[in-house]
C-alpha cells in the first residue's frame, strides 16, 4: 500500500470513529473501512463486436472489435494497479485464431479498447438492499487515475482509446461478443 493510500485511510478511520463512536457501531464501520485496505481496481473486461457512448443523445465515443472496459477505482487505488491492469489487458488472449481458440489478443489484432468509469463496481451489498459505494473513489481521486488509465492504454496500443465521459450520465451500448465477459482485480491479481 502506497504513503497516499495509508493517508486516506487513517483520515478516514479518525473521521468514522469520531462520527460512529456516538452511535455505538463504529466497530461495524470500523470492519468496512479496515476493508479498504484490501481492496483495489476492479474492470469488467468485455469483448465487443462494437461499442459506444452515449451523453446527452450524442455519440461521443465508439469502437469496432476490442475491449469495453468498465474500470471501477477506490480510494487506496494508484498508480501500480494501473500499470498491472493495462499490462495484463493489452495480452489477454481471449480473441480467436484461425483455429477458432482463443489465442489472440487486442496488440496481436490492432483491435479497439473503449475505457468508461463506472464507481458501482465497488457497489457492496452486505446489508441491506441498497448497495454502499464506500469504497469507490471519490471523483477527485479517481477522474486522475481513470485519465491515467486511459493514457496508459492508449500508449500500449497502436491507436488512440475511445473514452466515456466521467461522472456523466452515459448510455453504453455493446454486442458482446460470444459473449466473453472477464473480470479482473488489481488487489487478487487475477
């Protein structure tokens, strides 16, 4: 864990356990925010036919065959999860050859990659209906990583990566294609 993301969570425990040692559960928050520490970037890896997304009844961004990648960035997330990321996606071999296998990746076939934000992938429901966002990142924390991210992919492949636009309202429409739809975790490293 790097210096800023120990900063964040020690702000974050002083801040729970002034506010929850009034009401008596600060130890049940004190289990979600020791959570924190274990948790990282999370994506949602789709293999696509096509993409795009929508904002306000306009296009702004759309690929042919690639990846749709919903990144979701917590707050202890940096700049090392990024790299692992984009590292593994770049070579993930889960386009088909010749042969119909899957043995071909987003270099290997000069493919697309569209990257959208989307916080509710660290959306927790162990209480309740309503699922908590505590652990997403908030947006001053995590519009950085996820330009990063996005420059970061976009230097590992040979064109320019289609973005969504953060903290919008966005509609996102795909053909998954086959559907392949993988899920990674920087924290699991898998």
């Amino acid at each position: 864990m790097n210096i800023h993301s120990q900063r964040i969570l020690t702000d974050l425990f002083i801040t729970s356990i002034n506010v929850y040692r009034k009401h008596n559960c600060w130890q049940d928050h004190l289990k979600e925010i020791l959570e924190l520490q274990d948790s990282r970037m999370r994506v949602v890896l789709q293999r696509v036919s096509q993409a795009s997304v929508t904002v306000e009844e306009v296009i702004i961004s759309s690929i042919k065959e690639g990846f749709l990648i919903l990144l979701g960035i917590e707050e202890a997330d940096g700049h090392e999860d990024i790299e692992w990321l984009v590292g593994k996606i770049v070579k993930m071999r889960i386009f088909d050859d010749e042969d119909g296998k899957m043995n071909r990746s987003l270099l290997d076939l000069n493919a697309e990659a569209l990257v959208v934000s989307q916080f509710t992938l660290h959306g927790s429901t162990k209480k309740g209906n309503r699922p908590s966002f505590i652990k997403a990142a908030r947006p001053n924390h995590a519009e950085p990583l996820y330009e990063t991210f996005c420059e970061t992919l976009s230097k590992e492949l040979p064109r320019p990566v289609g973005r969504g636009l953060f903290g919008a309202m966005m509609q996102i429409s795909l053909i998954n294609n086959g559907p392949v739809t993988i899920t990674m975790d920087s924290q699991d490293r898998q």
